[in-house]
C-alpha cells in the first residue's frame, strides 16, 4: 500500500485519516492501539481532482480535513500505520 494523502479532521478532535492509492482509507484516533481507540480500514478513496482542490485551497479538503504530512502525526499513530501497511502487505 502507498500513501496518497494524510487529512486531520478538526470537527472531530485529532482523528486521522490515511487514504492509499488502492482506494482504501484507514481512520485513526491517537490511541488506535486502544481497546478505546479507532483504526479502521474502508474502501472509497480520495480523487485526484480532490486532492489537486485540497493543493490549491490552503490544503483543505473540506472545511473539516486539513492534508498533513506523514511526520505530522504523533509517533504513536505513525507506528500503527505502518504496522497497519506491512499487515495489508502480508494479506496480499
């Protein structure tokens, strides 16, 4: 899996969403290792119309998601998506 995009959403407190190139998305909470916490995958990606608007709007996709960079996630979460990746990788 290759990461197409990375959005926080301000509406809901620090949640992540990771959308791939394969149009999947994984939704992250920062305690994703949680029994509390969210990960979760789902299929619907990002277009890349969507993505071209989000560059050239102050990097919104909608008035919620903000596009992050990758190291801009807590290093928890950066951990999970990994470990996520590498676990879709093995599936394959």
């Amino acid at each position: 899996m290759i990461i197409k995009a990375i959005t926080k959403n301000s509406k809901v407190l620090d949640t992540y969403t990771v959308y791939f190139f394969d149009d999947t998305f994984l939704t992250l909470s920062p305690n994703c290792d949680s029994c509390q916490g969210v990960s979760q995958m789902g299929e619907g990606g990002l277009s890349d119309g969507e993505l071209d608007y989000a560059a050239n709007s102050d990097l919104k996709l909608s008035k919620d998601e903000l596009l992050i960079n990758f190291f801009d996630l807590p290093v928890k979460v950066q951990e999970h998506v990994k470990k996520r990746i590498l676990e879709g990788n093995n599936d394959e």
